[in-house]
C-alpha cells in the first residue's frame, strides 16, 4: 500500500512523527548501504506494476556503488527505474548527501535505510 501512494494511487504510505496518520512521502531514500543487484530486480518489479511514474512532487534517489550501478544498467534495470523517476547516486553514503538530493522542501522521508 506505501508504494501504491508514490505512484499517484491511494493507500496509507506510513505513520508521520510521533504516530500521527500521514499519506504524503516527499523524498524516497532507498540504499545505505547501496542496493544490491537483487534489491535493483525488486525496484523494478515494484515500478514495474503498471502504475505509471512516480507522482511528480515525490523524489526517488537510489544509491548503489558503480560495479553494482554498471551490472543494473546491462540487466536493463536503470532506464527502466529511470523511466519511473528514480535517481541515481553512486559510490556515496545518504548521510553524507543533502540538498538538492534531499530537497530541502522535504518533511517526510521513506527510506530502507537503517543509518539515514
């Protein structure tokens, strides 16, 4: 249902500070560490549902280091996740990037990452 809102469909995208019910995400933080190959494969099928791009106002940056980044891109798994808007950084950690990667706009956050 989180990723049905990135996409411009309906569904709870999660809890807010302090527990409060909140549907808007504005930055979506995925890799620290960097996505795996596999982790790639996922996103893809998870962009891949035939929900379209992501909605316009939601950023998607992805981190990956570039052995990784080189082996999505010859599966064909970055122009597709690039198709559906997500951004790509290599060879750095999240908590070591801010603005414009993370707009500075930006209240909600979603990531997978357990450092961010």
């Amino acid at each position: 249902a989180a990723w049905c809102q990135l996409d411009g469909g309906s569904g709870d995208a999660g809890r807010g500070a302090g527990g409060s019910a909140s549907t808007r995400v504005d930055c979506v933080a995925l890799g620290n560490p960097h996505l795996s190959l596999e982790e790639c494969a996922t996103l893809v099928a998870l962009c891949s549902d035939g929900g379209g791009p992501k909605h316009p106002d939601v950023v998607v940056m992805a981190t990956l280091g570039r052995e990784i980044y080189s082996q999505a891109e010859a599966a064909g798994y970055v122009e597709l996740l690039q198709s559906f808007g997500v951004e790509f950084v290599t060879d750095t950690c999240w908590c070591m990037l801010t603005e414009p990667v993370v707009p500075p706009t930006s209240k909600t956050l979603l990531t997978n990452s357990g450092k961010y």
